[in-house]
C-alpha cells in the first residue's frame, strides 16, 4: 500500500515540535516549505522572516524569504532579499529561472540584474 501524507497532520506535528523549541531553525525551515506548498503564504513568509532573523547569514534563507515576498507581491524587498541572497553566495541561476515562486518578478528589470550580477560571479 502506498504511503499518503497528510499535509494537516505535518503542519500541526512540526507546529508542535516550534512550541516546544522555538529556535529550531530545521523545524521553521521544514514549516515554512509546507505552508507556502499548501496556500499558506502569510504564514509561509513569517517562517521565512523568522530563519532569516536566527540564521542572517544563511543565503538559502535569504532566497526562501525573497521567494516568499514575491508570493506576497512584494516586489521590491523581494528583490532586495533576492540580491542578498546571492551576496551571501547563493549561486543556483538555473534554479532561479525555473523556480514558479519568483514568476511574479522574472520579467522585472532588477530581476535580469541579479541574474546577471550572478552569472559575473561564476
């Protein structure tokens, strides 16, 4: 028999494990992966802020917050993030043309620019 998961179950299971330890910054990393997978964008976003606040010099957390800023139509700190994401060595342009969370900004001029100040480091 294949094995289903239940994205409620996940979500209250590592909401649960959050409350206990707060700055477990694996479980707010897994968290935020599964509100925004599942239409929790706002909640998506804080988890996301809240990494980057415990972990600021992390740019997989840099980028997870810039994508979850452009789910949120924020554009501008997305960018913003999105750029200090790659001064702090994110290096995946591939990743980045692909990735459906950034569509909203991937025909923005500053999009092409950190694109382009990406592809100058490699």
């Amino acid at each position: 028999m294949a094995k289903t998961s239940d994205p409620q179950f996940e979500m209250r299971f590592f909401e649960s494990v959050l409350r206990r330890a707060p700055d477990y910054t694996e479980v707010i990393e897994i968290l935020g992966g599964l509100y925004t997978k599942h239409g929790r964008i706002a909640d998506g976003l804080r988890m996301d802020r809240k990494l980057v606040k415990l972990l600021p010099d992390n740019s997989t957390a840099h980028y997870n917050l810039a994508c979850s800023l452009a789910l949120s139509k924020r554009h501008r700190e997305a960018l913003q993030t999105l750029r200090r994401a790659v001064e702090l060595g994110y290096k995946d342009a591939d990743w980045m043309l692909q990735d459906p969370d950034l569509e909203t900004l991937k025909q923005h001029p500053g999009f092409i620019g950190v694109l382009e100040a990406l592809k100058s480091q490699a």
